[in-house]
C-alpha cells in the first residue's frame, strides 16, 4: 500500500444504512423523474441526458457541426 493511503475499514452502521438508502434513492428517482419530464416537456430522462452533456461540451458540439457541414459539402459536390 502506497505510504499516502489509508487502510480500509468496514463502514460503521451509520455509514450502511446511508449506502443502503442511497441505493434505493438512485432505483426509485429516475422513474418519476422520467413521468414528470415526459409529462412537462414531452421529453424523456433518456433523451434529455445525453442532450444536456452535449449542450455542457461546447467542443463536441463544434466538432458535430463542421462534420455536418463537410457531409453537407461532400454530398452537394458535382
């Protein structure tokens, strides 16, 4: 073991019972969550999420569009 780590130990109670609930939190959110954005927006939680990392990566989102705009050319080329 490196010399800047600790030595693991089992978690106490506490520490348990809040893994074994945020456990059941991370099961049962997305599906009301998923109801509420289809219900509100029409938008599924599957389909919001990867939008919002790509809307967060500028840079993907550039790169996206200049190879839409390459296809674009390609396809239009005599």
């Amino acid at each position: 073991m490196p010399h800047d780590e600790q030595p693991l130990h089992p978690l106490d109670q506490t520490e348990e019972m809040l893994v074994r609930a945020l456990g059941n939190v991370m099961t049962a959110l997305p599906r009301p969550v998923d109801a509420d954005m289809v219900r509100d927006g029409g938008l599924p939680l599957s389909e919001y999420t990867p939008l919002m990392f790509l809307s967060e990566a500028r840079h993907v989102l550039d790169n996206l569009s200049a190879l839409a705009a390459a296809l674009q050319r390609v396809a239009t080329a005599p």
